[in-house]
C-alpha cells in the first residue's frame, strides 16, 4: 500500500499499555495529548510517514504528463489531481507532526533513504494511458486499503483518511474515465491501453505488501488498530472489483492463471514476483534513484526560499516588537 | 472587426495558455509544500481562462475550430501571446516576479474589459477578474518576502526583475489590432493603464528593496505574433504532442 512493509514495534506490557489496548480494543480514539506506548508512536510516524511521502513523490510520475496533457479539459484534470495528492501529503504531514516529529524532519528522512515511499511510483509512465492506468489502478488499490483506514485507532489519521479518500474515488473514476477513452479509442490508443495495463497490473498488486505469511509485524499494527485487513485480503478484494473493469474496458489482464474460482467465490490469480518487489524496496526500481533525485532537487533548490520567508517573517516581528 | 477580434482574443487565450503551462512546470517541484498547491492552483485558473478565450475566439473565428484545435493544431507563429509569458520558468524568483509583473497588468486589463461592449467578452472578464485580483495578491506578497528576505533572496529577485523588465512595455503597446477595438468600446486602451501599472509596481518594489531598472527598453513581437522567442517552440512540442502524434484521435 502506500505504507508498505513498516515495521511495528512490540507492544506495551506495562499496565498502561493494557490500559491503552483496552481503549483500543474498546474502539475509542487515541488523540495527540493522550497517553501512548512509544511502540505505537513509532510505527505510526513510519506508517503516516511513509504514507505523505508516497503522496508527495507519487505526484511525480503523473506530473510527468500534465505538460503533454492532450486536451485543456485533461490538462486540467490531471494537474487538479496531483494537486490533491500534494494536498493528501500536506493533511498527512500534519497528522504525523502531531506525534512530535516535523515536515521537515520527515523530508529529510525521505531523501536520506531513511524513510520509504511505496514501491508503486518508483514505476514510469510512458504513455498517456498510464494516466489512466495508474488513477484506475493506483488509486483504486489506495482506496481498498485507506477506506478502511478512516477507521483507525489515532485520531488525526483517521480524520486525515475520511478527507483523503472523498478525493481518491473522483481520481479512480477519471483513470477509469481515460482508460474508456482509450480502449475505445483508435488502434493505436487500444495498443496503449492494454500495454499500460500489462505494465501496472503487477506493481499494483504489489501495492498490497507481501503475503500474509510474510508479513511480520501485521499482527501487532493490526492489534493496534493501525492496520486493519491483511495484505492478501485487500488485494483479493482488489482483484475481485477489478476483473469485471478490464473485461468492460475489452482489455487483458496479463495473468494466464486468473480465473473465477466458483468454490472460493473469489478470483485466483498470479502472484506478482517478489523479488522485483524487495528489489524496488531496496531502491531499485525503474525510477527509483529518478524520483529521489527529483525529490532532492527540488528541496535544495527552494532552500533560498524557504530561508528568504523565515528571515522576512523574522524581520516583521522584529519591526513589529519595535514599534 | 471580426479579423480584429480575433486576433486579440488569440492574444487573451495564449497568454493564459502559455502561462498556465508555463506554471504547471512546477508541478511536484515547488520549494514548499504550500507553494506548489498554491501554483497549480494559479495554472488551472488559467487553463479555465484558456477556455473561455480561446473558446469565444472560435466562436468569432467560425470556422469550426474548437479551443482545443486552436491550443493544440497551431504553430508558432499563429501564437499571439505576450513575449514574457513564455519566458522560461528560471528559478522560482524568476518564476514569481514574470508573474508579478503579468498580474500587475492583467488585473487592470480585465478590470478595463468588464466594462467592454461586448456581451460575452464583458461577462468572461467579470468572472475571470475575481481569480486575477488574487492572483496579484498571491505574487506581489510573494515578491516582497522574497526581495526582502536574505541577501541571496534579494540578489536573484533583483536579478529577476532585470531580466524580465525589458517584457514589460509589450503590454502596454497599441497596435492597429488594439486601436480598432478601442475605437469600437470592445477592449480599453492599455496605454492609459500604464500609470496605474507604474504606481502598483513601484510601491511594491520599493516595499521589497528592490531596484526597477532604469530602461524602458521593450521588446516586441510576441502578441503581434511577428516574432517569438526561442521559447516558445520548445514549449509547443511538449505541450501539442499528442495531438500531432496521433492526429484525429479523441481522448
Ligand atoms: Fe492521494
Ligand atoms: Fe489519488
């Protein structure tokens, strides 16, 4: 998901910490000024963390086509669209803040390798399609995993999730929107269609983590209320809704295997290869070192803003205090 | 008048266009969080204004060309935008200070055409006004932290406005296009907009510690579309791509 893999700390047994699961358990929200186990503090600033850097440098591989958008009405929508995902950072960015750690901070922690982003746009985007393909997929995964999240147990990232997710499902729609387009478009528009698909359906499964049985810390997030389905639950779910899409859009998705299975009353399909998936983990996907450097260019090159706006508010105080 | 008129609602569409694009470069690569919101949100004011323009601009044409044909299928020498528009984005000084400088001027020439003679240009400029008077609220505030920030600040904005000046007097230039429908009470004459545009710009700079350059050198030859910069191709072959690529193709 866009949180991906974040390692959980081990629970509290102290008596507070009993206390505080009960509160959980209890389906109360934990707010910024209570009491909580420095383990659930943590692994909420790695998840929440890890969740406003995807936004931010998932704005990338679709701004990569804002410039070359083939219509005003698309060029609008899209660039209203990455503009909501830097709004979902921003909302998320605030939401970790108040577990003591600052923006800045996390920045920095994201372009030292600190911190992750999700493995999903370390990806390119090489055709128009893909700015289909990636609101159809990208966002209909982050929607499968964020819907439950406005549920969670913290309450700052709960209310961040409810904002985040109005926003998300107009995203699905619009990359389902362009895929129509495309798919029953020209020869050459189907042909970009189907590729962006071939090429985004994997690293969208991926999107969901490594299988149940792999995941280590699920358990303890899940107990915590900080994560609240399995991995492969979700992405079952996301390959159950998404079949029936692609079979109306006419388009294939690329897995042999995948067939209803009447028994289960769910879909087998493909597992995607995980190797790739620990490889982009690791910094190793497509775009990976891309992204970072963009990431990291943009910051210092706007070091002399942001220094030029504390100095000219400092210099308002000052005057202000003087007078 | 038709001709007239629509080669100046061309001008009103390409400099909306342009710098709505021009803008929505930034796109993800904003020094703030807050900034880069605030800028895509400018850009898509003005790919709205685009429509509105080069909307109209078809209608008068009638030709059955949409705004999209007129963004999208022309080359640059059909473009009839400003010259400073397509200036490059430079750093984001450079990119806050052609904004400044667009607004200072915009503001007063939308303010001129709410009260044109003509309906439909009246009525887009009555809506288009409302997001322009914040968009000079957003620049001039900007330019006056920065040029009264730290010394690097104040040295890139300075050297931002040296280079954009001579892009200035453009805007205020009357060509027969202009005087034509001047004459017909369809658009206000700019040059009478210049002294307002000087009292707004140098309040601000003396407000920001910055020094207005002592030329009124001007530059011309982009909205009279006789000349543009090198710019300005480099910017339509990203920006029409697709459409050239695969021609006839609905999207
Ligand atoms: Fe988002
Ligand atoms: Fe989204």
């Amino acid at each position: 998901m866009y949180a991906q893999m974040v390692t959980s700390d081990p629970r509290d047994e102290t008596v507070e910490g009993q206390a505080f699961q009960a509160r959980i358990d209890a389906g109360e929200k934990i707010e910024p000024r209570d009491w909580m186990p420095e383990g659930y503090r943590k692994t909420l600033i790695r998840q929440i963390g890890q969740h406003a850097h995807s936004e931010i440098v998932g704005q990338l591989p679709e701004g990569n086509w804002i410039t070359r958008a083939p219509t005003l009405e698309r060029k609008a929508i899209l660039l209203a669209k990455v503009q909501d995902e830097a709004g979902h950072g921003l909302y998320l960015y605030c939401a970790a803040e108040t577990l003591g750690v600052s923006r800045d901070e996390m920045t920095e922690m994201l372009l030292d390798g600190r911190m992750k982003y999700s493995s999903i746009f370390s990806y390119p985007t090489l055709t128009w399609a893909d700015m289909g393909a990636v609101g159809w997929l990208v966002d209909g995964a982050a929607i499968m995993n964020q819907v439950p999240l406005q549920r969670t147990s913290y309450g700052p990232y709960a209310r961040a999730m409810i904002r985040v997710c109005k926003e998300e499902s107009f995203h699905q729609r619009q990359g389902f929107d362009i895929m129509m387009k495309m798919a029953k478009g020209t020869p050459a528009q189907k042909k970009m269609a189907q590729d962006a698909l071939n090429r985004f359906w994997y690293p969208s499964l991926m999107m969901f983590g490594p299988s149940d049985k792999d995941s280590v810390h699920s358990a303890q997030s899940m107990a915590w209320k900080i994560k609240m389905n399995t991995n492969d639950e979700l992405r079952q779910k996301f390959v159950d809704l998404t079949v029936p899409q692609a079979e109306y859009l006419g388009l294939t998705i690329p897995d042999p295997d995948l067939k209803w299975n009447e028994e289960r009353g769910h879909y087998d399909y493909s597992e995607p290869d995980w190797s790739e998936f620990y490889d982009v983990l690791k910094g190793n996907g497509p775009c990976s070192v891309d992204r970072i450097e963009t990431r990291k260019k943009a910051w210092d090159d706007g070091a002399w803003v942001r220094e030029a706006l504390m100095a000219h508010s400092e210099k308002q105080k000052t005057k202000v205090a003087a007078e | 008048m038709t001709t007239e008129l629509f080669e100046y609602l061309l001008r009103l569409g390409d400099n909306s266009l342009v710098l709505g694009h021009r803008l929505s470069e930034w796109c993800g690569k904003s020094p703030i969080l807050e900034e880069d919101i605030a800028i895509s949100n400018t850009a898509l004011d003005f790919i709205g204004q685009t429509q509105l323009w080069l909307g109209l601009a078809a209608t008068v044409e009638g030709q059955g060309r949409s705004a999209d044909d007129l963004a999208m299928l022309r080359d640059v020498w059909d473009f009839r935008n400003l010259l400073l528009v397509e200036q490059p984005n430079g750093n984001f000084g450079e990119t806050i200070m052609r904004q400044y400088l667009f607004d200072a001027w915009h503001v007063l020439l939308l303010d001129g055409l709410t009260r044109s003679h003509h309906q439909e240009i009246s009525a887009i400029a009555q809506k288009v006004v409302k997001e322009v008077r914040y968009h000079i609220e957003r620049s001039r505030d900007l330019v006056i932290r920065l040029g009264d920030g730290t010394p690097v600040s104040h040295e890139k904005m300075q050297i931002a406005l040296d280079r954009l000046w001579p892009y200035v007097g453009e805007m205020f230039d009357v060509d027969p296009v202009e005087h034509t429908l001047i004459e017909q009470g369809l658009i206000p004459d700019t040059s009478t907009l210049r002294a307002a545009f000087d009292a707004e710009v140098l309040k601000t700079f003396a407000t920001a510690t910055l020094t207005l350059p002592s030329s009124n050198f001007a530059h011309l030859g982009g909205k009279s579309g006789k000349r543009h910069s090198e710019h300005l191709g480099h910017l339509l072959t990203q920006m029409q791509w697709l459409q050239r690529a695969y021609p006839g193709a609905t999207w």
